[in-house]
C-alpha cells in the first residue's frame, strides 16, 4: 500500500515548544523544518554539532532560529536529561511537545557474533535513553496542558526477524512503552503516541538494504508533516496507538 503524503497544517504547532531528539538525522531534520513551519518554537537535539549548526542556519533564514542542544544519548546520565528539561524550562517555561528520532544502528548481524558492547549501545541509545530523556521532562509536559511524546519506531513486524540484534529488541520494547506508559498517564494531560514510518531513504536504512535496488523507499519530507500531526492537538485522536501514515492502526 502506497503511504498518504501529508501537509503541513499552518498554524498546527503556533505557540508550542517542540524537542526534536536526533534531529541531525535524516527524519529529524525534515520533521524539524515542518515544525518550524507548522509554527513550533524548537529546541534541537543532536550529537553532530556541524550538522545543528547547518540546521540552525537554514531555520534561521526563515525567521525560525531555534534552540540548540548538542548531547550523546550514548554517555548521556540520568542527571544529564535533568539538565536538559531544566535548561528547557528556564528558557522557555514550557514544553509541549517531544519527537523522538534518534536511533543508531550498526547493520545486520546474528546475535551470536554481536559485540556485547554494540547490542548495549543499540538497547540504550533506542530504548533506555528515550525513556530517561522522557521521564525528565514530564513533569513539564503535564504543566503544557496538552503535552505529546511521539516515539519514531521501525515496525517491530519487520525488525523482529533475524539479524536485527538489539536494535531490534529496542523497537519492540518501544512498542510496548507507548501503551504501557499511557495506561499509567490514563487522562493526565499528556499523550504518547508511536510512529511507524514507512522505509525511508535515510543513512540508517543504508546500513540494511543497497541503496541503489531499495526501490520502496520514500524521502523523510514525505514523513515529516505526520510527525507535525501528532505533535499537534490532531493527535490526540491516537492516544496510546502505534501508528502508521498508509493507515495502519495498533491500539
């Protein structure tokens, strides 16, 4: 099934502060740039500073200079995501919104030959930080009064499958998280919702499939106003789901 392109809503974020996790990275720059035009003010997280700063730039010109954070999610503490959500709140006193699109993954491999280092790097960096990050801020989102965490996953249907190590397990774990931690939030003024992308052409993608015979891929852009749209108060209508822009829908 072919995957429904989207707008951006004008206005669909105005007056909302918005943290892009991984926004470095192929998904988080396009979704970066269809928040700031959908109205959001920015706070853009990344590890690649040359690549925030080039970010930074080319939001500036359009009258959207946003925050940057430059952090490692791999070494980063608990305390470190404490920093964050405190330096957030003096700045802006605020946050609504959270975007998680930070991943890593080394490539295909079987478990038995995984580096035990790389499988705990894959678990944390996808999963463990995510939710450190996550935790950090919510006392914060429940004060936005409409507050929304979007977690970005690789459809667990596909990446269960062999050779997809800790990365893998991740994705499922974060499967898992979105409806766990909206049981626990029940009507708390804060939403969690899951992203099942369709293949998109980015460098982590690369790692999986030849480029050049990856015929179903889609460019991030494609993708980035359905990031816009649970961000937005359009997105309460998937509370608690996992869902994806060709219609399929997870409770």
């Amino acid at each position: 099934m072919s995957t429904a392109v989207s707008e951006v809503v004008p206005g669909s974020l105005a007056g909302r502060v918005v943290l892009v996790v991984g926004a470095a990275g192929g998904l988080g720059e396009a979704a970066a740039l269809a928040c700031a035009e959908a109205g959001a003010s920015l706070v853009l997280l990344g590890r690649r500073v040359p690549r925030l700063n080039r970010l930074h730039d080319r939001l500036q010109k359009t009258g959207a200079a946003p925050a940057l954070y430059p952090l490692d999610l791999e070494g980063a503490s608990p305390d470190d995501h404490a920093e964050l959500a405190a330096r957030i709140e003096a700045e802006f006193g605020r946050l609504d919104g959270i975007l998680h699109v930070a991943a890593a993954f080394d490539g295909l491999t079987p478990l038995e030959l995984t580096d035990p280092a790389a499988f705990a790097r894959a678990l944390h960096v996808n999963l463990t930080a995510r939710w450190w990050l996550t935790q950090a801020c919510l006392p914060l989102l429940r004060r936005s009064g409409d507050g929304s965490v979007v977690f970005a996953i690789d459809d667990p249907a596909r990446t269960a499958g062999a050779y997809w190590g800790g990365y893998g397990l991740a994705q499922a774990g974060l499967s898992a998280l979105v409806g766990m931690l909206q049981a626990e939030l029940g009507d708390a003024p804060v939403r969690i919702s899951g992203l099942l992308p369709p293949p998109m052409r980015t460098p982590l993608r690369a790692k999986a499939h030849v480029e050049a015979e990856d015929r179903i891929a889609r460019s991030p852009v494609e993708v980035a106003a359905h990031c816009v749209e649970l961000l937005s108060p359009a997105g309460a209508l998937h509370r608690g789901q996992l869902w994806s822009p060709d219609g399929a829908l997870r409770a």
